[in-house]
C-alpha cells in the first residue's frame, strides 16, 4: 500500500471527492481505513484533517505533485472513523463503489435549512444608544430607528420577533451588525419529533426467571468483556423488550450509548413510549415520515452526546455514536432489514460488523428466528436465550386446519370453508372481534381467463395487472392503467374474471355474508397515506368494527384485546412465490397471525385455511413448533445448498437493450467460469422474474458456494472487469449477497 484516498469533507454531499496522498513509510504499517489522518490541503498547503477511505498500491498522477500525509490524528476513535470502516466492509462485503457506501452510512448533511434561532444583542451603552437613535430619526431612518428602540427597551431581542414586530428585514439587522451596533447569534436547533408529554416509570419490573437468565448471561460476558451476538428466542408477549430495556439501562451507566433497530411497521407509539417511560428524553427516534433535515438533527444529537439511545428501523444502524454499547435488532427476521439499494447491505450482518468495531454487543430477538441466526445460534456462533412463555399468562390460542380441497369436493365453492364462517358467526353474534389474514406477499388481485387461462398483464413490466374498484386494472410499477376489458385480449373469451383472493374481494364477501358486520380493510391501498395506518388500527383498537381484513401488515406488533378468532383464508399463497425462503416466510406469517389471537381475557382460535395441509411450514405453524419446522427447513437448505448453509450471490442485469443484454450476461457467466472456482455452482444466466420492467430487460446469474469469501472474491474479479469496459455503461449490474426475494 503506496498510497490513499483521502475524503476532507464528510459533511457535504460530495462525498466522491477523494484527494490521493503518499503514505510515508513510517505509517505503511498501522494505517487502517477509516483512520482520521493530518494531511496538506490546497495551495497554501494549509493543514486539514481527513478520512482514509481507500488504499491504492499505483497512482495516476504525477508522482511529484502527490502530497504526502503527515500523520495519525491522536486519540479515540470517532465515530465517523467506525462509520468509514463499517462502509469499506460493505462495499467489500455486498459490492458497491466506496461513494456508494459512504452516502448509505454517514450522515450527510442535506441541503435542507437548519431551523436555527436567532439573538439580537444590543453592544452600545444606553447613552450611546440614544445619540444615535437621535441620528437616526433625523436622518429619516425609520426601520433602523424601530429597531434600535426596541434593543434600547430590552437588551437583546428574538431574532424572528424582532423581524416581525419592528418590521425590519435580515439585511437591516445586517447593516447594524456591521456598523457594530448588535451582534447576531445563533443557535442550532435541533428539531425533537417526539417533544411528547410523558411520565418517567419510576417503577421498574422485576423479570421473572428467563428475563433474568438472558440479562445475567449477557451482562455477565460484557463485564468479562466478551463481546458477540446472543439470539433471543421468545414469542411475542414473551417479554423481550423488558429484556433489551435493562440491558441498555445497564449500558448507559457505563457511559454507553445503544442503537435500538425495529422494522417500521412494528414501530408503534405503544412501543417508543415504553423506551421514552424508561429512558426521557435521551432517546431518540428515527422514522420514515421524518425530514431529511430531522434525521440529521437526530444524528448530530447522537454524535453530539445529546441521546443515549436511538430508535428506529435499518438506517439508525449509522447513528453516529462515540461509544456504542449495545445494539439490538427486534424481529431480526424481518426482510426490511436487507436494503433494496446498492449496496445491498443486510443490516443485521452490518450491525454485527458495526459492533465487531465498535466492540458492542449485538442481540436479535425474534419469536421465529431468520435461519440465519437460528443456524448461528445452533452451532456456538452466537449465545442464545430462550423465553418461553407469554408473560401475562395468556393461553396460546387453539389452532385447526382446513383443508380447502375437501371443501371443494364437498360443494363449498365460497372462500370461507364451514368452520370459518360458524366461528365468524358465533363471534359476530356474541361481538368479538375477528382478523381475516391473506397472507400474498405482494401478489394482488389479478384478472384472469377462464377459457386459455391467460392472466391480463402489463405490456411495460410484465407483471400482471391488479383489478381496482373502480373498474380499472393498474399496473403497481409503472401505473399503466386499462378499463377491465369486455373480453380476454389473448383469446377473445368472455369468460374473464377478477381472482377472487384480493383483500378487497374478500372484504365484499365478508359484507354479503355477514352484511350486520362492520368491515374494515388494510392493505397497500388503505394505507398510502401517512397517518391512514395508524387510524385503521385504532378504530379496530376501540371496536368500531367487528372484522379486520388485511395483508401481513395486520399481523405484525398489534395487540387487539377483542380479537378472539383470526382466520388465514388460504395460507399457500406465500408457498407459492418462487424463491427458496418462501416456507421460511410462510412459517413466520403464519405463526405472527396464529399469535395475533387471543391477547385479551378470552381464549382465542385460530383456523388456517389450505390447500397443501400436509405441507411442513404449515403444519409447524399451526403448532408453534419452531424446531419442528426449522429441522425440515435447514435440510432442505443443506440439500439444496442454499443460505445458510451456503452463501448465494445474486447479480442481477439489467438494460434498455435486449440483444446486448442476453450478450454480455452470457459473456459474464463465461468470465466467471474461466475462473475455476472450485466447486462453485452457477445458475443461469436466465430472464428474472420480473423480466421487464419500465421497458428495462433484466436478466439474473444466481452464484452458490459453500464459502461466501470465494463469491467475494469472484465479485471483486467482476468488479475489476466492469470497470475496465465501457459496454457496461450500456448493461447494469448489481450484486445481491444471500438475495430475500426474487429479481
Ligand atoms: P415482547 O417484546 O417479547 O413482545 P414485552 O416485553 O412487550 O414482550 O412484554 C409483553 C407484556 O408483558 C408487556 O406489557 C410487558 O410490560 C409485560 N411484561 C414483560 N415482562 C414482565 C415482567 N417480568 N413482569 C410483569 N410484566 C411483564
Ligand atoms: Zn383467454
Ligand atoms: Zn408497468
């Protein structure tokens, strides 16, 4: 290593403005990147400080114009330092260029305005004053005579006030502050989104034995200062939270801070309230729905020591904190934790990494554990706890399985099956509250022929389209939209049809069959807007209706006492989709949605419609058997070799240009095996699922290995590849470590 590339300016949003310097051989050795460095800056040679972020072994620069650095900035390590760190591991680890990386883990200022406030401080003595008010009125300078009266009156006045009430502008106040009659100060504010009124719990819980086990075990190895991840196994209403609370207590009295992950649907105001209870107004949370401007605030706060504890979902991984203590990832197994752009980055493997350097301890919580983990946890890699039990005594609800195919045979051609609509009768009658779950993954509501079996699909994204109310069939990635056509375009029969499984379908029937029952439905239609899913919960909450129809956005986090039946109308959609995780997530819906019955006094029932009832993930489920389904499960992965017991590079192409396309995606996979990688298994190259998109054609190359640095490796050779040729301008690519869902 010759040579680094330095950024000066983290701050600013050109973070690809790096500076080459010569490392002297003094360094060569204990330089790292991330390592805050004193370097020569710009003509005057003015000394700055700045980040490596790369090494270079040749320069394309005249070697005598490249400066040299001069040293190692002293002291702690700062969070920024971690920050670059953590993004050259993921520009390694998930492929990106190091800009790329940078921008996803440093809080980079936005053009957004800071609310700043403003002092005006009157500097004159009141004698001094007064002459020159006297000047003034001679001189007919009314807005400056206002002002000046008013900073006579009170000595130092709001900025924004005194703009308003003396009708004086900004560059009025400018003037004065040149002729050295005030001077202007300012004060960040930092925007608080949660300036709520709340109650400090004065009183802890005492946890009860597993509680206790998992707190101990982990604190125990912090204070010997061991450091790793723990898995914490428990269904919901187990007590987890509890768990995490006193461990982050614990970590704060060390002078520690702690970084709270929660996917954003589970980021409910019951939930930041009990960390807000616990901890004030050192926490922080980090949400969607906030500005660019308020989420830098929240991480200037961070790095600024102003919080000790963040909240929020995959993004506050990059709070800036000196010294983190402890991060927990709550529903670890949630697929919002892996980033959809590049870099491809899953935030649970980040974390890890994150608290690797930061040395923090990491613990997942989750009542149906990411293969991953489980598979961690299983082979020593990770501790692991276990709770076992819903705390408050609530009896886990009663499951059955229906199998729809008899029902059928039988004459029921509806899509409740008997059992379903007597218990929604009884319940509707007796007024509890029953959740109808689709658990479709996406796949909605689509128009198909009865007479070539033809589904209506988008000419521009070939995916199909989604029948809507109104009539109309819409296309959910690039809007085109149609009216629902008389007849089949394909081949002219009469015989077309709405499927009957949308939410919005199902929400129909429930009022034809039950039309005394009030309805209410969530899907991603009801919920477009900001505050729309929150108010659907809540009237649900406070029984303004009896039956809530929904997707698996019903299932997550909620706790609705009067819902004693839940009801999944056909638990095999999600088998259906066409990745290898789609029993692993059909296990979790299942199980989340079995859950949801049953949280109040009553005991609860669960029925589980199905055409596959001997299927594993679904006889698992309906048994809350983890184990059960995860020693089928991880068989199958072994067998198949898949995550986690091995690793999969997807890399997926995409161009405007269909020819080249098909071309340089078979020129990839050609490369790749001129590589001899040892038993390396290569899958394709073949058109994605979603094969067309925006008029954009897209192709995938699925690598397997059983080592994930041997998919690193040949990555880096791609990535050398793609640089060196232009056609790649023409062909895109990403790479997409142990993908979660179909390209
Ligand atoms: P999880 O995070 O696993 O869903 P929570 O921590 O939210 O579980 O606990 C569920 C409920 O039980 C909460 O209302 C919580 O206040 C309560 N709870 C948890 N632990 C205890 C305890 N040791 N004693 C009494 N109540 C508890
Ligand atoms: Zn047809
Ligand atoms: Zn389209």
């Amino acid at each position: 290593m010759k040579f680094v590339n330095v950024i000066v300016d983290i701050s600013s949003e050109q973070l690809d403005r790096v500076f080459l310097y010569r490392v002297p051989d003094a360094l060569k050795k204990s330089l790292q990147i991330g390592m805050q460095v004193h370097i020569p800056f710009g003509v005057s040679n003015r000394q700055r400080k700045g980040y490596v972020v790369g090494f270079l072994d040749e320069a394309n620069y005249p070697l005598e114009k490249i400066k040299e650095v001069k040293g190692i900035v002293k002291g702690s390590i700062k969070a920024e330092s971690q920050l670059i760190a953590l993004a050259a591991w993921m520009r390694e680890n998930y492929g990106s260029t190091m800009n790329q990386a940078l921008k996803t883990v440093l809080p980079v200022k936005q053009k957004t305005k800071q609310k700043q406030s403003r002092k005006l401080v009157f500097l004159l003595t009141k004698e001094e004053g007064e002459e020159l008010l006297k000047t003034y009125q001679k001189k007919h300078y009314l807005a400056k005579a206002r002002l000046l009266q008013a900073l006579l009156l009170a000595g130092t006045l709001d900025g924004k006030k005194a703009e308003e009430e003396c009708q004086v502008t900004s560059s009025v106040i400018q003037k004065m502050e040149q002729d050295g009659i005030l001077r202007v100060e300012t004060e960040t504010v930092y925007r608080n989104p949660f300036q709520g009124h709340f109650q400090r719990r004065t009183k802890v819980l005492t946890l009860n034995q597993e509680q206790q086990a998992a707190v101990e075990g982990i604190w125990a190895d912090y204070h010997k200062g061991i450091r790793k991840t723990y898995l914490l196994h428990g269904v919901t209403g187990s007590g987890k939270t509890e768990v995490y609370m006193e461990l982050i207590a614990r970590v704060i009295e060390k002078g520690q801070q702690a970084i709270v992950l929660i996917p954003e649907i589970a980021l409910t105001f019951q939930t930041v309230m009990r960390f807000y209870e616990r901890f004030g107004e050192r926490v922080s949370v980090i949400h969607s729905r906030l500005s660019d401007g308020e989420r830098y605030d929240q991480f200037m706060r961070a790095k600024d020591g102003g919080i000790d504890v963040i909240i929020g979902p995959r993004s506050a991984l990059f709070t800036p904190f000196q010294k983190l203590g402890i991060i927990i990832i709550d529903e670890e197994h949630e697929g919002s934790y892996k980033s959809e752009n590049v870099p491809r980055y899953h935030a649970r493997e980040a974390a890890i990494y994150r608290a690797e350097i930061c040395r923090a301890s990491v613990v997942l919580g989750s009542a149906t554990p990411s293969l991953e983990s489980y598979y961690r946890a299983e082979n020593g890699m990770y501790g692991y706890y276990k709770l076992t039990g819903r705390v408050k005594d609530a009896k886990m609800s009663d499951v059955s399985v229906v199998d729809l195919r008899k029902e059928l045979k039988e004459g029921n051609r509806s899509i409740f099956s008997r059992k379903l609509y007597y218990a929604m009768k009884d319940r509707i009658e007796s007024g509890e509250q029953i959740i109808l779950f689709l658990n479709r993954r996406g796949l909605s509501g689509f128009v198909s022929c009865r007479s070539c079996g033809q589904a209506i699909r988008c000419p521009h994204c070939d995916v199909t389209l989604s029948l809507h109310n109104d009539g109309s069939l819409r296309c959910h990635y690039c809007g085109y939209e149609i009216m629902m056509p008389e007849s089949c375009p394909s081949c002219g029969s009469r015989y077309i049809s709405g499927f009957r499984a949308g939410t919005q379908q199902i929400e129909r029937e429930v009022k034809r069959v039950f039309p005394k029952a009030r309805v209410l439905r969530m899907d991603y239609d009801t919920t477009r807007t900001k505050e729309s899913y929150e108010q659907i919960l809540t009237a649900f909450g406070s029984r303004e209706a009896d039956v809530l129809v929904g997707t698996q956005m019903i299932v997550k986090g909620h706790d609705f006492k009067g819902v004693t039946l839940v009801g999944v109308l056909a638990a095999d959609i999600s088998l259906y989709a066409n990745d290898y995780r789609a029993a692993e997530r059909t296990f979790q819906l299942l199980t989340q949605a079995v859950g949801r019955a049953g949280r109040g006094e009553l005991e609860g029932e669960a029925i589980i419609q199905t055409y596959m009832p001997e299927h594993y993930s679904i006889k698992a489920a309906s048994r809350q058997d983890y184990q059960e389904f995860y020693k089928r499960e991880i068989l199958y992965r072994k067998l198949m070799g898949y995550p986690p017991v091995h690793s999969m590079l997807g890399i997926y192409l995409a161009s405007a240009l269909e020819e080249l396309l098909e071309q340089q995606s078979q020129i990839l996979a050609t490369f790749i095996l001129e590589q001899k990688p040892e038993n390396l298994v290569l899958i394709g190259p073949s058109d994605a699922a979603l094969s067309k998109k925006n008029d954009i054609y897209r192709k995938v190359i699925y690598l397997k290995h059983e080592e994930k640095q041997k998919l690193i490796w040949i990555k880096n050779k791609l990535e050398e590849k793609m640089e060196k040729e232009t056609v790649w301008q023409k062909v895109y690519v990403q790479f997409d470590f142990d993908p979660l869902n179909s390209y």
